[in-house]
C-alpha cells in the first residue's frame, strides 16, 4: 500500500514540476528524496515513508511555482487528501513541509527529526557542484548578473539597498550557500557538507583568478 501511495506521488509531483527551470526540477527533488533517505538510513532514525513523502513533495507549495501562497498550499492538501493516508500521516508531512519552507534559516526547537532530515537534504542539493549549477540556472532565469563587483554583500548593504533588490548569483553564494553548512540539523548531513562547501571555495577562488585575468 506504502509503495503504491508514494507511486502516485511520484507521478502527481513529476507532472506538477516536470518543466521548472528554477532549480525545482523533478531531478531535484529525486535527489532530495535519495539524500533524505540516506541520512534517515545512516543515523538510524525517522519514519522512512514519511520522509520520503515530505521530501517528494516538499516544493509543490514553493510560492515561486504557484500564482499565491494559497494556492500552492490548496494545490499540495488536495493531494494529499486523495490519498488514502491516515490522519496523522497527513499531519506529520504537512507539518514538516510548512516547517522546512519555513526561509528564516534557524532551526526551530519544534521540528520534527523527520523534517530536520528533509531539510538538510534539501540543503545539500544547494551546495557543491549541483549546487553551483543551480545559482546559475537561476541567475540566469531571473536575468541577474553571473557577478558584478560593484554589488555590495547583503551584510553591507542598508535597508533600502537591499529592497531595491540587485544582486549577482556569486552574491548568492555569501548569502545563502556558504551559510548552509553550519545551519545543518544532522552529522550525516554535515559529514556530506564538508567536501561540496570546500568545492565551493576552490570554486570561488578559481573564479576570482579567471575575473582578474590571471588563470
Ligand atoms: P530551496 O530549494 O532551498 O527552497 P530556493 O527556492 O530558494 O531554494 O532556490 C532554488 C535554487 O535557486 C537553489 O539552488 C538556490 O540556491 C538558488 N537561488 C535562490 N535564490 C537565488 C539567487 N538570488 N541567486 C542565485 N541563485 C539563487
Ligand atoms: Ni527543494
């Protein structure tokens, strides 16, 4: 029955995401799923079904693929519903979905070790080489600069800066992917972190060298 149920979503979610270019692409979220799984399994710990549920659908209410928040929250418990999945099922993934979109970055006390493992899934596939790859993708898609030194990192920006939104995907990296490494909830999870935030580095390095005409 559990195998049937996560067929299904398998199929709703492919069709739902299928052609993104945002970096939520269906090949995205099989990678979450097998990272999620693979944490679950190494620190022996979490409901598998229920966390290869929530990692399969963990984007479908993502604000960015639906016209309102609302609506990507309808979209993902009309599924759910038509699932024949107990309640507490429902509630446990629904929980950890609205827990991991939840962007302010710190862990809250309330998360389940299911959403933990789900959220430092997600994470990794924000780092490293992948990780990489889809800064760019999504630079590119929002038309924003590989990089413009004349952008200053958010920490040094004032307020109305900020809000006047410019940015470069190599500014990503110092808001948001070199951060994620300390932000993870398990040791598999940062034990997997280690060799993709160093790639990121070399990477950085490299392309600074490249910027300034040196090789
Ligand atoms: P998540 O899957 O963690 O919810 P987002 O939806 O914020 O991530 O973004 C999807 C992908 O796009 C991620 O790989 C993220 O690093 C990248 N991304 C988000 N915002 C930017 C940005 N301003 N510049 C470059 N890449 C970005
Ligand atoms: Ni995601």
């Amino acid at each position: 029955m559990f195998e049937n149920i996560i067929q299904k979503t398998e199929a709703f979610v492919k069709n739902e995401l299928g052609s993104d270019s945002t970096g939520h692409d269906w090949y995205h979220i099989e990678r979450v799923r097998k990272n999620a799984l693979y944490i679950a399994q190494t620190e022996k710990k979490g409901d598998r079904f229920i966390i290869e549920m929530a990692a399969l659908l963990h984007d479908i209410p993502d604000e960015k693929l639906n016209s309102s928040k609302e609506a990507g929250e309808k979209k993902l418990l009309e599924f759910l519903y038509s699932l024949e999945l107990d309640q507490e099922a429902q509630k446990k993934i629904i929980g950890i979905i609205e827990s991991i979109s939840f962007k302010g970055g710190t862990k809250t006390d309330l998360m389940s070790i299911e959403a933990e493992i789900v959220q430092d899934a997600d994470r990794i596939d924000a780092i490293g080489a992948i990780g990489i790859a889809r800064a760019f993708a999504y630079g590119g898609k929002k038309g924003q600069a590989l990089y413009d030194p004349e952008i200053k990192v958010r920490e040094e920006m004032t307020e109305e800066e900020y809000r006047k939104g410019k940015s470069s995907s190599i500014h990503h990296f110092y808001e948001k992917l070199l951060k994620l490494k300390a932000r993870l909830n398990t040791e598999t999870a940062k034990n997997m972190a280690e060799k993709r935030h160093q790639y990121m580095e070399e990477f950085l390095e490299q392309f600074y060298h490249e910027w300034n005409g040196q090789s």
